[in-house]
C-alpha cells in the first residue's frame, strides 16, 4: 500500500479532532496506526506537570534526531533567535540528524532553503518538510497524476512549485488572485470539470472566485478536499498574530459541510513519511515546537519525545495552567538551552 495513504484513517481521525478543537484531553487517546501496529503513544506525556529542561547532556545523549518546527523556534518572522547557529552546530557537531518540519505552505522547499541560507543557516533541501511538500508527497502516493485530473489550489507559490516538481497539473492560487464570479442575474461561475482534488494552504489572496471554484468543484465534482494545515493564527509580522490557514480552511469546511485530509501537524503523515525513508527510531527522536495544539501534540500523539520552547506563541502561563492538557516531555526558553 503507498506509505502515505495507509495512514488516512489515523490521519482523519487527528484531523477532525483538531478541526473541532477537541485536541488536548482527548488526544491522549486517540490511538495511532503505524507500520501495522496500534499503540497507544501519548497517555504518559498529557498528564501531569510539565517539566523545565534541568539536564541538557542527559537530554542530548537520549535523541538521535531533532525535528524542529522553524517559526518561534528558529525563527519569528524574519529575525533569527538568539544563539540558534551555534545550538544547530553543536547537534551536527554531536552527530544528530536535524530535520526542520513548518505547516506554512507559502513556500516549497527550495524557497525555505533559501529563507534559511538569508539568515545565514546552512541547511539541506531533504532536511526541510513544509506542508506544500507533504500536500504534493500525498498526491504522489495516492497516485493522483494516474487520474489524469488537475488540483485546484486554494494558496500560494509554495505548494504550485512542489506539485510541479512531481509533474501534477494545477490551476488556481495566484492567478485566480484577481478574478470575480459573474454574480448577475443568471451568472454563473464554469468550474474546470477535470478538478480531481482541492489544495487549500494558506493564500493572502483569497477572495470569493476561488471560494465558489473549491464548492463547485468538491460539492458537485467529487474532488477531494486536502488541507495543508489548520492553524488558527501565523505570524505574517511580529507585531501581531494574522488569521491563519484555519480560516481558509474553514470557509470551505462551511461551504462543502466536508472534513479536509490534513497532511500538515499534527497529523502523523510527515513522520511517517520521514521513518520509512530514513530508517528513524521513533524513541530517539525529538520533536521541538513552540505550538502546544500542534508541534507538542504531533510529537506525543507519534510516540516521540516532546521539547516546548517559550520562544514563540506560548506563554509558560499557558503552558503550566491547568485548561492545559498538552504536556511536553520537556520545556526551554529557547533551544539556546541545549548549549
Ligand atoms: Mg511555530
């Protein structure tokens, strides 16, 4: 069976648990399908005190692999955090695998790489998985070009030049930018009839044309609904937090009354995907996050350790209060306390 479509059921279920902010208590439970075997990963890590990172040697000597998300842990907006360099030095020097994991869509990897070298990181296209790459690695092992039908993309450059690179046809996203459906009495707005599949990631540009496109094609075409991810808010700039994909993806969960097949955190695709390619313990690897509802619940819910640091949208207020049921296995201020 392709790698990725076997973990649809999982998949779903992580997903409607997110979509309807069930996450947390309950995630404890939710059980996870991996390589044929059931288990119940994060029971442990959602109860009881989170705790501060007292031993970084200890901490180091027990992970091989370190799966980083970028914003709020390497990076806020374009600013990199302080002493990340000399952190990802130490790790390669010490020989772990690093790998960086971001549900932002609006760049592939290529461009990630190159957000990387312009703060001066050093990094490696295959070390990168962005949500536009998990989109595109998703239609490849569920075989869509076979379909020989087209995506329809609700977003931005990002997932148009990873599903380039696997050859997938696709229209929408830029530009459908600047188009407005004929709303005259008797207008109507032509949907592309060969729209196998609906990619909505995050598109500053969203207006009502791709809007109507996505319900006519997932309502009356049968085109599957794929969400890059479901964040409630990103950092466009570090004055503010901005409405993130979540509201992309709602207006057409509104429209269609449909779940999205989530390929972004916190669903298990991108770490399965990750430890059938390159062999990886799943004990050994830590996942590093500053998102409870997504990098933390990711990591428990997958069987990995959980590393939160306070470097991005989490407050220790809210980590440590008790409506908090998403518990790491440890927490930083910032990962420059692995030095
Ligand atoms: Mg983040």
């Amino acid at each position: 069976m392709p790698l990725f479509s076997k973990f649809v059921v999982a998949l779903t279920v992580v997903g409607r648990a997110a979509a309807f902010g069930r996450i947390g208590a309950r995630a404890g439970a939710l059980r996870v399908r991996s390589g044929g075997d059931t288990r119940l990963h994060s029971a442990v890590a959602t109860a009881g005190t989170p705790t501060k990172l007292g031993d970084p040697q200890e901490f180091l000597d027990s992970v091989d692999v370190f799966i980083f998300d970028c914003d709020g842990v390497i990076w806020k907006g374009d600013s990199l955090i302080d002493r990340v360099p000399a952190v990802l030095k130490k790790l390669r020097e010490l020989g772990k695998r690093i790998f960086f994991v971001t549900n932002n869509s609006t760049k592939s990897r290529k461009g990630y790489k190159k957000k990387f070298e312009g703060l001066g990181l050093e990094v490696e296209p295959e070390e990168i998985f962005s949500s536009s790459f998990a989109a595109a690695a998703y239609l490849e092992q569920t075989k869509f070009k076979d379909t020989g039908k087209k995506v329809y993309i609700i977003g931005e450059v990002g997932i148009e030049d990873e599903l380039d690179l696997i050859g997938v046809p696709h229209i929408g996203a830029g530009a459908d930018s600047a188009k407005a459906p004929n709303m005259k009495p008797g207008g109507k707005l032509d949907v592309d009839e060969d729209i196998g599949a609906v990619v909505v990631g995050f598109d500053r540009e969203v207006n009502y044309y791709k809007i109507q496109t996505a319900q006519l094609a997932i309502n009356e075409l049968g085109a599957e609904f794929i969400a890059t991810n479901l964040d409630a808010v990103t950092h466009l700039t570090d004055a503010q937090e901005w409405a993130g994909n979540g509201a992309m993806v709602g207006a057409i969960k509104g429209c269609t009354g449909r779940e999205p097949t989530l390929v972004g955190k916190p669903s298990p695709l991108m770490i399965d995907y990750m430890e059938e390619k390159f062999g990886l313990d799943r004990a050994r690897i830590c996942m590093v996050g500053d998102r409870l509802d997504t990098d933390i619940l990711f990591g428990n819910d997958n069987g990995l350790k959980s590393c939160l640091t306070l470097s991005g949208v989490t407050t220790e207020e809210k980590l440590l209060s008790p409506e908090n049921k998403v518990i790491p296995d440890f927490y930083v201020d910032s990962i420059a306390d692995y030095l």
